[in-house]
C-alpha cells in the first residue's frame, strides 16, 4: 500500500479530514449511511461558504443513494442552527439503482452566515424514518 503514492495520500488526507470533521470552511467528508444494513447513504462534503459567498450557509455536496431495493426510497435533508430540515433530495423510486444529488446551499435568509449546521440520510419506511445523522458542524 505504500508503494502507491496516489492512495496513500488520499487514505492520509481524509483520516486526517475525518479527525477535524467538526469544524471549518474547507470541504470535508460527509459520508453517512443510515445504519448497518446500509441502505441509504451519502457520499460526500461539507463546508460552510465565506461570508460574502452565497449566502454565508452551510454547503453541502454529496450523493444520496438508495444500496436496497425494498420499494423504500432514500433522501438527504440538511439543517442550519434555528431552522428545521430542508426539503429532500434523493432517489425515490424505491429502487437500488442510482443516487440522487444534493448540492445545495442551506442557510439562513435573515443572517449573513451561519455556524452551525447538520445533514441526514433517511430511508422513508414505515413509521418514523430509519436516519443516518451527522453530528452538528461548526463554521468556528
Ligand atoms: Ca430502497
């Protein structure tokens, strides 16, 4: 493994990525799965935008797959500090194939920025919804 240079940097940076995932404007790794079965999960980052850029909000980028097909489709919402779940985006065909895409910016229309703000990956199954959910990110 570390005779391949390309790998091995990128196993590096996203440990690394991983272990500061709590905070900051540079994209990190949002990859969430909405339990062990796995079968609703995203691939992809984070950021919060500079103020002035956009809306100064919480920037997300990621896939939003739906891994089973069990007539239950997946979905990505996000959320920022004060503020409820966005809408969904996802795959809701109920089908294994295909991920939808989630890039999007959620902010807060009456703030310059935010600091705070939190993704989910759903399956929308029977009752309350099966969730994969981040911890809360921080701009500071
Ligand atoms: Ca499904």
């Amino acid at each position: 493994m570390l005779s391949i240079g390309v790998a091995t940097a990128t196993a590096i940076l996203g440990f690394g990525a991983s272990a500061l995932a709590s905070h900051g404007t540079s994209p990190a790794p949002l990859n969430l799965k909405t339990s062990s079965a796995n079968e609703g999960s995203t691939s992809g980052t984070w950021k919060f935008n500079a103020v002035g850029v956009g809306h100064g909000g919480f920037q997300v980028a990621v896939s939003v797959c739906d891994n089973v097909n069990d007539g239950n489709g997946v979905y990505g919402q996000g959320r920022v500090e004060g503020y409820g779940w966005s809408s969904s985006i996802g795959d809701g065909n109920g089908s294994a194939a295909g991920c939808g895409w989630d890039g999007r910016e959620i902010y807060d229309p009456q703030a310059t920025w935010v600091n705070r703000g939190q993704y989910q990956v759903c399956v929308d199954d029977f009752g309350a919804d099966t969730c994969g959910v981040s911890q809360w990110f921080y701009r500071h």
